[in-house]
C-alpha cells in the first residue's frame, strides 16, 4: 500500500509517518519511484504500535525505538522479549548474575524468594517494591514484604489473565506485540478498576443515609 | 513540639514546613511567641501525608490542598472521603443524578452494571475504561466490557486486602489517611508486582534453553 493508505488504515498522519520513518520506528517501505513506496501490513502493525507506545503512553521516541529494536532482535525468545517490552531487562549478553559482594537482601528479594518467582535481578520493578516499603513505613504505617504476598498471588492471577490473551494470537511477533499493548494499556484500567471496587465496597461497608433512594 | 522537631521526626526540612505553612497544606500552630509556634502529632501526620502526596506521588501543590481540605470537612463520610481522596469525586452538595437526556451505555457503564457495583456517575475512572476499550479495538485487539470482567473480580479482592489494612486504625481520620496512602503508593507496586508475574509465568511457559544452570 501506498504511504496514505497507511495513514488512513492507521489513523496516523502522514507527517508522522514521515516523521517516525526518518527516527527509525518503522523501517523503510519498498522503494516503487523516486519518490513512492510500498508498504504491508508489518508496517501497518508496526506503526500502531509505534503510536501506541507515544501517543498514548508517553514513552519517549527514543525509549520507542529500543523496544521496537529489541523486537527486531529478540523475537524468537518471548521471555526476554517480554522483559524487554515492559522495560524490566536492559538487553545484555551477560546471563544475570548476582553481585560479587554479598549483600543484605532487599524486602523486594525476600518477596520473590518467597513466592517462589524467577525474576531478573536488574529488573527496576525490584527497586519500586524495596522503595515503596522504605516510604510506606517512614509514614508511620505497618509495611513489609509479607504485606504484599497476597497482592503478590492476586497479581498471579491477574498475569494468568494476561497471558491468555496472547492465545489466540498465531505469529509471534504479534503474539509479543500484542503482549506490549495489553500490558502498558491495561495499567491505568487496572488502577481505575481497583478505585473503583474500593469506592463500592466502602459504599457497602459505609451506607450514606442521606442518599438513598428510600426517603420514609 | 517546636518546628525543629517537627522537621527531625518528619524528616522534612523546616524551610519545605514553612512552605507548607504558607501554602496551607498544614494548619498554623499555636504561637507561644512572636516568633515561636507548637505543633502536635495532628501537624505531624498531616506533613507527612502532604509530603508523601507532593514528592512520592507527584500531586500539585494545589491539588494536595484540595485533597487535604476534602478530608477536613467530611471527616465523618468515609465513602465520601474515599472517592475525594482518590480524585474519583468531585465535591458537590447535589447527589448523583443521570443526564437529563438518555445518553448509549458507554464500556464502561455496561461493565460497572454487570458487575453490580455502585460507582458515582462523575468517577473519572470511568473514562479510563471506556477510552482504554477504544484504543484497544483501534490497535486491533479483541477487547469489549466483557474482557475486562475477570480482572475486575480480581480488583474486588484487592480492595478487600486494602480496606482490610484499615481496620487496626481506630481513629476515622487515620483510617482515611492511611487509605489515601495505601491506595496511591501502593499503585505502582502492584503493576510492578503484575510485570514480574508476567516474566515469571513467561519464564514457566518459555524456557530458556541456553541459560539454565545445566550444561551436560
């Protein structure tokens, strides 16, 4: 297809087309004259992608452009391609390793040991969970890493849900991008729709009579 | 207690106290002196609920003062303090009341009925679900109400873990205070607990041949 059948098919402008070509998040179409070229459906997928991850997540284009690239690189390893999509490994060729020094375990180390998960030991997600322990405590409020065990096995759950998803999906490419898409787009769903079971079960625990609807 | 022991137990600096102060996230002390003020455990777990809202999650200055007030004037609403406290109500003296013109369900009102949850009509959440659903189809992915129900029954028993840590609070403000810090801090936890299922339920269904510990 021609650049402005992708625009259309894509709901991308052609300028951005343009734009996302020249910083690589797409690769080059098949050249047909000076000044045409052909795309296919990689590029279409690609560039909804490419948007996605911009426009409505907010990653930047070069963040962009690792995580396609490592698309590129990795695609027969969905492992690692999972934890580079989600920006939990930075690629290397090195296998994970723990640090020459012993070191005291973190809370975040104490928790997975406990689950029993088989976690990257440079995932940034270790740091969130240490260091929203660390916060959660200055304030004063009862935390530690047994508090979130059972968010732990919830979040097990919801991962199985996930992984689902990507069932029916056939190539794995599309398989991984699609992966990408659940994961980040869901987030917010997931915080919403954790609000809002707080806000009902508060509404049961805590009836407002001034409210309802029965005024006897 | 003096601004000094303040500023040493909250671990705030006294100059970002005195900002607050001025800014009215935290109420005068009594003055003992022209120059001199007191302040009690009230000012001190209302620094760090302003400090935690401002520099662990990134609220405002003015947003962090809406949310504090909020908690001032309907102490005694627990529902309402909730919703306030979560950003997913906006105060108003008038009850929820639908549209006056009958408005398509959106996504998200299909979801929240089949799910029997009583939700306030203006929650922002439910913008979140329905536009996340749009993106979603956009990009070509399966995705309606209907897929987001699994993950909304695991929502409700996340909430049930949150509001289970409340109960040792005896004191209602406490108890909302502390709501507002489980919720918000505990957000970025729990997708970091779910992105580390994802790779550990990966690492299960994708073995990584070439990284195990066997080499025979």
């Amino acid at each position: 297809m021609r650049i402005s059948e992708l625009s259309r098919r894509s709901g991308v402008p052609v300028a951005t087309i343009k734009y996302y070509l020249r910083e690589e998040l797409l690769p080059a179409g098949v050249a047909t004259s000076a000044t045409q070229a052909e795309y296919d459906d990689h590029h279409l997928r690609r560039l909804r992608l490419a948007r996605a991850l911009i426009a409505v997540r907010g990653l930047s284009v070069s963040t962009t452009r690792e995580v396609l690239r490592a698309l590129d690189e990795h695609s027969t390893d969905l492992h690692l391609l999972f934890g580079l999509a989600l920006g939990a490994v930075v690629p290397t060729d090195e296998p994970d390793s723990p640090s020459d020094q012993p070191q005291e375990p973190t809370p975040a180390d104490e928790l997975i040991s406990a689950l029993g998960w088989e976690i990257s030991e440079k995932a940034p997600t270790r740091a969130t969970i240490t260091d929203t322990i660390h916060t959660l405590r200055e304030l004063g409020l009862p935390a530690d890493w047994q508090t979130l065990v059972p968010y732990a096995r919830l979040a097990e759950r919801t991962a199985d849900l996930d992984l689902a998803q990507l069932e029916d999906a056939e190539d794995p490419l599309e398989r991984v991008e699609r992966a990408v898409l659940l994961t980040i787009l869901l987030e917010p769903v997931l915080l919403a729709l954790r609000r809002m079971a707080q806000e009902n079960e508060s509404a049961k625990r805590h009836p407002r009579p001034d409210t309802g609807p029965d005024t006897d």
